[in-house]
C-alpha cells in the first residue's frame, strides 16, 4: 500500500483528493494546508515539516500556488518523498532546474502534472499522428479570467500546457519561436498571448491564449501531408478530414474516442510510476524546464 501525502488544498488540490480517495492500493495518509478549509478524515497538518517527520510518506502531490514549489519540492526530496509537482515545475527556471538537480542527487522519482497530457482525446490523436508527416498546428486556449490565479500570467499558467502537447504529440523539439503579449485586465502578468514556433523538419506551430474570452475553448488542429485532425479538449470529441480533391469534396471520420477523466489516468500513471519504474507518458521536471525557458525567455 503506498503512503501519499497530498500538500495543497485549493480547487485543484481538492480535486486530487476526490480521485486519489478512488484509487486501489494507495492510502492517503495525510493532507497538508495552510488552514484547514474542509472536513477530511484524514490527518491534518498545516506545516510541511511537521507533517513529513510524523507521517514519512512514500510520495507527496505538491499541488500549492506555483511561487512555493521549490520550498515544498526540496523539502519532500530532502526526506526522501517522491514528488508529483503540479505543472509548472517551478515560478522560474533556476528553481525547477533547482529541483532537477536534487532529485538526480537523492535519486527521487519525479514529475510535473501536464495532465492535458492524459486527455483521451490527446492520446487518440497522437495515436493517429504517429505515421503521418506533421505540416503544422495550432492551439487555442482562451477562457475568462480565474481570479485564484494571482501569481502567474498567462503564459506560464496556460500556454505551457500546449507548449509541452506541442512537443508531445509531434515528437519534435521546438527550434525558433516568436511571443507577443499584452495585459488587459489582470494586475501584474499577461493576460492574452499569441505564440508562433519552429520546429524540426520545418513543422510550424501556434497558440493562441488569453484570459480574456467570455467561454472556454480548447481546441487542437493538426495538418498532415496525408490529413487534417481537429481536436476538442473540452468534448474529447476527435475530427478527421482527408480525401481532399478540387471541388473542395473532403470526407469526415469521427475518431473513436474512449472518454475519461485526464486527472483519473494521469494519477494512474503515476502510482504505476511509483510501483514499476516505468515513466509511461509523465512529463519530467526536464521537459518542464524547456516548457518554461520556451514560455519565459526573450
């Protein structure tokens, strides 16, 4: 039975709570907060270190405000405790890179929640992808403004979830890149982006993000030499288009796509992580730190 200790109780905390309380052969053995904002029937604790010393947990999920991952994560890895680090690995690049290096040293297993990742949607589509030669694609997510999210912009709260499903589904890495942003309506950081990149074998890739639209899209368009693929996030719903000819004639296959909850299967994969060794589609702290230097750096 393996000892989790879930450190973050906030929207997305709570919701790894609810799937990890439905996950066979994991004991939840202890939750950690800065206040106790809910009844839970297990232990609670509002200090880390106390919390680590008392309950010695086999793995903790870091699921606080992203200007605190380091401190957490050198804490849990001084112990010991493998981690699961919600996206992004860290505020800035020297911390996660911080990180990399004590989890080489203490020889910790570790990754960083990108849990679009684990869409089913995203896996029938690379699935589809993985014959065909890539010619481009592009990304919308855009959504209003969430007023919990008062420590990051856009770009490293929302565009490094399609930077990395760039580099996931296309198995190629990121070359040249373009970034333009503004602020509109938050306080401090960018809150509507639009990001343009180079790839290998001139695949070309863009994003558009912001917080600034009245509904949620997350959408997903790929050109392949042999098809077009158009994917929805939200609806897990997957598009083919091929058999192209003059008169604009197309033809249209919805793709089998078995529904499910990202969180369910990505917390899946890490338990078996945790179990086996074996990494399956987790992102690392390494492929955090290039999202980032992509997301951050001019």
């Amino acid at each position: 039975m393996l000892r989790i200790a879930l450190i973050g109780l906030g929207s997305m905390g709570k919701n790894h709570y609810r799937v990890y309380k439905q996950i066979p052969n994991v004991e939840l053995c202890a939750l950690c907060d800065v206040e106790e904002n809910g009844t839970y029937e297990e232990p609670f604790y509002s200090d880390v270190d106390t919390m680590l010393e008392a309950e010695k947990p086999d793995a903790a999920v870091i699921v606080v405000p992203t200007f605190l991952h380091k401190e957490i994560a050198l804490k849990c890895i001084d112990k010991g405790v493998h981690i699961f680090i919600e996206k992004p690995a860290a505020s800035t690049i020297d911390d996660a890179k911080i990180i990399a290096k004590a989890v080489k040293e203490k020889n910790i297993k570790s990754c960083v929640g990108h849990i679009e990742r684990f869409n089913p949607v995203i896996q029938g589509l690379k699935s589809e992808l993985d014959d065909k030669e890539i010619y481009s694609v592009a990304i919308t997510r855009v959504g209003p403004f969430p007023p919990r999210i008062a420590d990051v912009g856009v770009l490293t709260d929302l565009s490094v979830h399609d930077i990395d499903l760039i580099r996931f589904i296309t198995g190629k890495n990121i070359l040249d890149k373009a970034i333009f942003k503004s602020r509109k309506i938050h306080n401090h950081h960018e809150d509507n982006a639009v990001l343009s990149f180079e790839l290998e074998d001139s695949v070309i890739a863009d994003i558009t993000t912001n917080w600034l639209t009245p509904f949620k899209k997350r959408r997903i368009e790929v050109a392949c030499k042999e098809a077009y693929y158009e994917a929805d996030l939200i609806t897990q719903n997957l598009n083919e288009f091929s058999g192209f000819h003059v008169n604009n004639s197309y033809v249209i296959r919805g793709c089998h796509i078995k529904k499910d909850e990202p969180l369910i299967k990505e917390i899946e994969a890490f338990v078996n992580y945790l179990e086996t060794g074996d990494k399956g589609s987790l992102a690392t702290v390494e492929d955090s730190i290039i999202t980032l230097e992509i997301a951050t750096e001019s």
